[in-house]
DNA sequence: ACCTGAACACCGTTCAAGT
DNA sequence: ACCTGAACACCGTTCAAGT
C-alpha cells in the first residue's frame, strides 16, 4: 500500500508538473525557466529533472499527442473522397502552421525534431511528416503540385513562415497571408512565367 | 595630447570589441556572451556596456553596413535597364538571403528590427525595406508578380526560410531550393490552378 | 521510491570606485 | 575621459543527503 501512495503521488507531481509547464510555455515560450515551473509546482528542481531529462522530454509530454493528431488529420483527408487532394494538402499545411502556433518557440522545436534523430520529439515529428509527405505526392501525382518539392521544403516554409509572424506579435490574419503566398509557391502552373522549374528534366 | 590618446585608445577599444564580436557572432549567433566578448578584448565587461549600451547597439555597429549595401544593391538594380523588374526582385531577394545568412539568430534580429520602431537597428532595416518594396513594386507594375502581396509578407517568406534552413545546419542547396519555391508564390501566373486570389477586386 | 536543495558554472546588467 | 570588476539577480544541471 506504502508503494502504491509513492506511485500515486509521484503521478501526481508528473501531473502539476506538466499542468504548470504548459502554463510557463503559454507565457513564455518553449524557452520558459525550468527552475521556474519547479518553483509553481512547489518541488524541488531536482524532481522535475527525475521526470524529465530533460526540456525535450517535457515537451515531448505536453506536445506528441498533437503531433499524433496532426497525423490523424493527414489519414482522414487522405481517405475523403470528396476533397481534392490539393485542398486536402493545403487543409492539413493549415492545420500544420496552427499546432506550430502553440507556443512561442515551438516552431525551432520543431525543426530541431525532425532534424535530430536523437530528439525525443523525432519520432512523432516523424510519423507527421510522413503523413504529410503522403498528402504532398498524392497532389503531386494529380499534376496540382510542382514535382520537384520535397516534404522537407514544404514544411520548413510553413514553419519558417509561422517563425516569422510569431517574431512580431504573431497576428492570425498575418498568418493567413503569409500561408497563402507559400502555398501558392507550391502550386503547379499550366505556364509559368517564371521561377518555376518543376518540369525540368 | 592626454586627451587625444585617450580618445585613440577609445577608438582602438572599439574596433577591437567589434573585432571579437564579429568573431564571437560568428563562432555562438547573436546571441553569444558579451561577458566571453569583453574577455576576449581583454576589457573589463563595463566597457563593453559603454561602447554598446545593448546587444543591438554592438549588431548595429557591425551590421548596418550590410544593410546600406543591400539597399545600394536595390537601387542598382532599379536602374539598370537589362534586367527585368522580376529579375532584379529575385536577384535581390536573393542578396537579402544571403545577408541574412551572416550570423546564426541574425533572421531573428532582422524581424525584431523591422517591427519594433525601437531597435536600433530599426532605421537601417526600413530603408532597406523601403527598397526591396520599389523593387517589389515595380515588378507588380510589370505584372510579374501578385498585386496583393506586401514587403512584408515578402521578406517574412525569405527570412523565414533563412531561418528554417538555419536551424538544420544550413546547407546552402537547401537554401537555394527554398528561395526557388517561396519565389514562386510571388510570382503572378496567367490562370492560376488555385491558392491565387491576386486578381480579386 | 521518491524528493530536496545546496553547489557549480555560467549568464546579463549596473554602478561605485579607481586612473 | 575612460576603465574596472564586484555585486545582484537570475539561469541550467548535477548529485549527495534525506524521508
């Protein structure tokens, strides 16, 4: 009984530690003091460092099941019908750059993970990608989308663009703007009048 | 005399901090340590803050050079008549690439730059805005590119991507290829297979 | 098992005291 | 004039000691 307390407790405390940390990020960015959610949880430094490594680690917690949603997401549109694979693509970069917005710094976070193999956010940044990889060839192969983009260059320019925008207050309308004119860079046009060299050999 | 070698060693304390933040910049980011620069000039850390009230203060005073040539560049470009106003644009927004590429954090810095009316850096920055948005412009006029896009939005793709490249490494094919595809959400197509709204009213 | 917090090695920034 | 560096208020991270 004595250790199913400890335990219970010790669940607890990961619990208040998470609670407090999502509090932190929202206020200050994925860059918020350590010691700092510590000290709202009221435990010592020590223990937050025994739950978690580590701060990707406490990402990692806080973030991976809106990673696993963002990939849902990319299963689901794959499978509707009704919905043109580019629209699909372009649903899902949306709800891409909205997850990215979450915190004041997720978006390095982000690109450190797919990155760094040994991020411990690599593996559900990962599955995410390759389920937004699947939506860019299945637009690809319906000629609405240049060829010659990969995977990572669509990502990284959503990203960099919610970077940008997150630099300076972050206003959503901003955000809209910005996405469009990188989604138009994706977009495949019958003649193009320049800077597009997707159908060189 | 004492007063003139005082003010020489002012001088020569000077450049030999700016010396070793260009280093230093170059080694960490922008945001290396200003303690580890001061220890560098062999100066107590005071002096730096004296020569450089702020972080700012010392990226100004390295930096805002770069940024005159850049709007130098834009000028240069506008005036020579060989090069299509599209041409110049991508030209150009290429050199805003590269200039930004400098310094690790150096997007992070320009973007705070062109919002905050209180940077130090701000001046320097807005003119060079003020003449990427002539180049911008002109290629609208030219119709090449989207009417409905702003500088902003503009340099906020660029330096995005900069900052995207910068986080993984920052291989320069990548970088090209990302200029390449953010390029071509500027450019304006005669029928557009969607994501293009430039046309409407 | 789980938790604590002093200790270490760093920061940025200020300001009284020195030449 | 110009320079110094101790002092203050913070960090991230580790680890011996406590319950």
């Amino acid at each position: 009984m004595a250790e199913t307390t400890a335990r219970t407790d010790a669940r607890h405390t990961r619990e208040r530690l998470l609670a407090a940390a999502r509090d932190a990020f929202a206020s200050y960015g994925t860059e918020a003091s350590l010691r700092d959610i510590a000290r709202r949880t009221k435990v010592g430094i020590g223990t937050l460092y025994r739950h978690f490594p580590t701060r990707e680690a406490l990402l990692e917690a806080i973030l991976d099941t809106n990673f696993d949603t963002l990939r849902e997401r990319a299963e689901q549109l794959l499978e509707s019908p009704s919905i043109a694979p580019l629209e699909a693509l372009l649903t899902w970069l949306n709800d891409l750059a909205v997850g990215a917005r979450t915190y004041q710094g997720l978006p390095h976070s982000i690109m450190v993970a797919l990155a760094d193999e040994n991020s411990e956010l690599h593996a559900s940044c990962a599955a995410m990608r390759a389920s937004g990889e699947r939506l860019l060839r299945r637009a690809q192969d319906a000629g609405q989308v240049r060829t010659d983009i990969t995977v990572y260059e669509m990502i990284a320019i959503i990203i960099g663009s919610v970077w940008a925008v997150q630099q300076d207050g972050g206003l959503s309308d901003r955000m809209a703007r910005l996405l469009d004119v990188a989604a138009h860079g994706f977009v495949r046009h019958p003649t193009a009048a320049g800077g597009d060299r997707s159908d060189r050999p």
